[in-house]
C-alpha cells in the first residue's frame, strides 16, 4: 500500500522542465517488487510504467518528456502562433484557445510483487490486487486534487531549481524572484501574460500582436471566479476621449470556455488554459467597430476581470497593458519589420526594428556543360539569313543552370533601447520559432508573416547622461525557398 507522497510536482508544469512525483510503498522489501504507474493525459491513460525502488524505497517518476509528446505543435490545428494568425478579427472574434498545445496530466499508482510465489499487481490504496488506484495530483492545496497543467514552456535551470521547491501554491509562476517577482496567477496577484517585455508598450497601428494569459487558477475560493471572465478594452482618440469594450470570453468572441456570458465556469478543458487575447490596434479597432472623429488612435488599455453576477464584470485580475500608439510614417525611407517570437515562457514577445541594409539574396544551383552542336537535326546548327530570327543559337552551348534555389536575408538595426529591451534579444535567438513581417507599404506585408531566424547579432552600446543604451544589429534568414525553373 502507498504510505506516503513525499513530492508532487507544482500545478503549473512546464512541459520541457521536470514533472516529477516520488511516492513510497509500505511493501517496498516484498520480491521482485514494483512500483505500477498509470499515466493519464486529458482524463486518458496513455502509458503503464513499472519501476523499481530506488535505493531508499521511493518511486520517482518525471513524465515530462511524455507529455512533451502530447504537445502537438506539428498538426494544422495546433495554436503555434497563439492566436497571431488564426483570431478571426474580422468577424468580431478577440480570442484564441490553446488548442494542442495544453495538457492536463495526473497518475495513478499501485504496485507489484510476489506473495506465495504469485506475482501481482496492487491497487495502492490497500493490500488489495487490482489496477492501480492511488491517484497522483499536483501539490496545491488550495483546490484539491488539482492535475497538474502543462504548456509549451521551458524554464531555466535556476528558475527550475526554485519552482519544484515551491510546489503547493503555484511555484515560480506565482512569485518569480528572477524576474522582479513577476506574477502570473491570477489567483495570487494581478497575473502578468506570458512575456518578458514591460506592459507598457509603444506599436504602431499596423503592428500585429496578441497576449497569452494563464486563464485558469485553482488558487480561488469561488469556483466560478477561478477563470478570466472577460477583457476590457480602453481605447482612446487623437484629443484623449476614451471608449469602452467589455468583451467576456464566450463563444461568439472566439472562445468556448461558456456559451454565454451568464454561465458559471469552474473547471475548464486543456485547451482553455490559456487564453490568446487580440492586442493588434487596427485588430482591435476592426473588432469592435471602434469609430471617433478625432483619428488616430492614441493610446489602447487591455485588462482582464473575474465574474461578478451574471454577465457583469467584478474585480481586475490581470495587469493593465498600455499599448501607446506611435505615428505612422507613410513613406519610411526604410523598411520597418516587426519579429513575432515564441518565448520561453510560452507566449509571444514583439521586436521593432528598421531594414537600413538592403536584402541579400543568396542562390544554390547545379551546372552542366551544354553540347554546342545538334547532332539529331539535319544541319549541326541553324543555317542562318540576313534576318532574324536565330532561334534558340544564341543561348545554346555553354555551362547551363539547373536546380537553382534562392534564399534571402535581411540585416536590421533597432532603436537605441534600454538593457530591460535588449534582454528580449536573447528570447529571440533562443525562439524555436520566429515570424516576422515586413512592411513594404501594402496590407498584406503587414498581415503574413515570413518564418525566420536569426542568425547573427551584434551591438553598439554608448552612455547618454549616465543611461546605457543599447542598439542591436541583427541578420535574419527568411525561409523563403524558391525553386527556380529549370530551361
């Protein structure tokens, strides 16, 4: 029978981090004993594990790099882009779920060993032979048998170290001491959304973004508070007048955690974790019809509210994000591309930066020597008049191309910004996956994306009244192969 759940994993689980919980057995020095491990994700056993003690006695399991397998970011349904290019702005949608890319886990646990020269399997929960029965959750002890919710994240080794010490509230997510103890449980303090960038950020109207924000907290004593009830959207004209848009997360808006505005929520789908919110200013202003005589936009305020009774909104529960809306040139002397990334945290961070060097385009080809004469014909080459034309003679002979592919790449400088700033360089290299758009004056530049990397980066750093500043120059590579025709 398990005597003991020495460790159980933080309820906020970060995929490509360890999700480890070690149990011990009181019939741990019977024969040929085993721990049996059930792994279930989303409700559904995937796998069975047996596994000897270790040299104390536990059990230790970490089933990350199975869920890790679960996180399907290759199928065309997956949310990759957390919403970037897939939140139907245009028929008044403002959010995404994180479809693929969210799962639950939980285990359940028993054990087998011989008795009487029979060898079976226990349920766990007591000197009984069955499937294992003793259920595994995560170490929150606010809301019991919490599973533990895993996404597309990687913490570093020292934020690691710290999360799996601080495992029954929300670990590093609910108090994060390397990053100015940044909160991202609703349910402990104003949540952050999954980005290293401030808050307070200035865009350009044409600039496409969204925000990923932890949707779901067990650490809430009203079940139907423990979900983000809605967003609202302050959005403010070129003289400072302000309009309102209370936008709750229901299925007409793009996401189906309720179908209306009234129903109570308490427990939600993997795939609603997460929630992806519009942040894009033109997205925005498309979405909720926003209309004033006094254009451009300003300035856009996004924060997110509990429920309160019915359809009304109660508490602020996320930070307030400013998005301060700059002055768009119409004719930039150069090109201005905005880098999407994938961040660490599982959500997306933004990079502005201009083209002052013109695009590179670099060509692979094969060759092959080309025979001069037409063996096949009656003449070896065309017998030619005083006129034209000569046909194909002047391009026959001599080395030929074929297999040509070209690949471009571009080299950007950004703005002199301060070290806050520049540390986004870093989450940019390390990015799995980067998107970036370049504006060349038409609608769709700035609506599809090109898939990039970076592949070099350098910086110019100077003091200004004792103010580092910093400005990066970076390469990217766009992967925009192009088979060229064979002639």
């Amino acid at each position: 029978m398990i005597i003991s759940v020495p460790y159980k994993p933080t309820w906020l689980g970060s995929a490509y981090n360890p999700i480890i919980w070690s149990v011990l057995s009181s019939k741990v020095t019977s024969i040929d004993f085993k721990y049996v491990f059930e792994i279930y994700i989303d409700d559904v056993k995937v796998n069975t594990i047996k596994q000897r003690a270790n040299a104390n006695g536990y059990g230790m399991i970490d089933v990350s790099n199975m869920v890790r397998g679960y996180i399907e970011s290759t199928s065309l349904h997956a949310k990759i882009t957390q919403g970037e290019t897939s939140i139907d702005y245009n028929d008044a949608q403002f959010y995404s779920d994180n479809n693929l890319m969210s799962r639950k886990v939980y285990l359940k646990v028993g054990e087998e060993y011989t008795e009487n020269g029979v060898t079976q399997t226990y349920i766990g929960t007591a000197d009984t032979p069955g499937v294992p029965a003793y259920f595994l959750y995560s170490g929150n002890t606010t809301t019991p048998n919490t599973a533990v919710h895993a996404w597309a994240s990687s913490l570093t080794d020292h934020e690691q170290q710290w999360n799996m010490q601080k495992t029954n509230v929300s670990g590093i997510w609910g108090d994060n001491p390397f990053d100015d103890n940044k909160c991202y449980d609703h349910g402990i303090n104003l949540a952050y959304p999954l980005m290293k960038a401030s808050i307070t950020q200035d865009v350009y109207e044409i600039d496409k973004m969204v925000l990923s924000f932890l949707n779901w907290s067990p650490n809430v004593v009203l079940a139907n508070q423990r979900t983000i009830f809605g967003f609202r959207y302050k959005i403010y004209d070129n003289v400072g007048d302000m309009q309102t848009f209370n936008i709750p997360m229901i299925t007409a808006n793009g996401f189906d955690q309720r179908a209306l505005c009234s129903s109570l929520v308490s427990t939600i789908a993997s795939k609603n974790m997460i929630v992806n919110v519009l942040a894009g200013p033109n997205n925005i202003i498309e979405a909720t019809n926003y209309s004033t005589t006094n254009w451009p936009v300003r300035k856009i305020e996004i924060q997110g509210f509990n429920q309160d009774v019915g359809c009304e909104y109660g508490d602020a529960i996320t930070q307030l994000i400013t998005l301060n809306v700059k002055e768009q040139c119409p004719d930039p002397l150069y090109r201005r591309v905005r880098l999407s990334f994938f961040n660490e945290l599982g959500g997306r961070d933004y990079i502005n930066a201009n083209m002052f060097v013109e695009k590179n385009i670099a060509v692979t080809q094969q060759t092959y020597s080309q025979e001069q004469m037409n063996w096949g014909l009656s003449t070896p080459v065309p017998m030619l008049n005083d006129s034209l034309p000569i046909q194909n003679l002047g391009i026959k002979g001599g080395t030929k191309a074929f297999n040509k592919q070209s690949q471009t790449t571009y080299k950007l400088l950004t703005d002199w910004l301060l070290q806050p700033e520049i540390d986004l360089i870093e989450g940019l290299i390390k990015s799995p996956q980067v998107m970036c758009y370049i504006d060349n004056g038409t609608t769709i530049s700035t609506e599809y994306p090109y898939t990039c990397t970076v592949v070099n980066s350098s910086y110019a750093v100077k003091n200004v009244r004792q103010v580092k500043l910093v400005q990066a120059e970076l390469e990217i590579k766009l992967f925009t192969k192009q088979q060229m025709q064979n002639l």
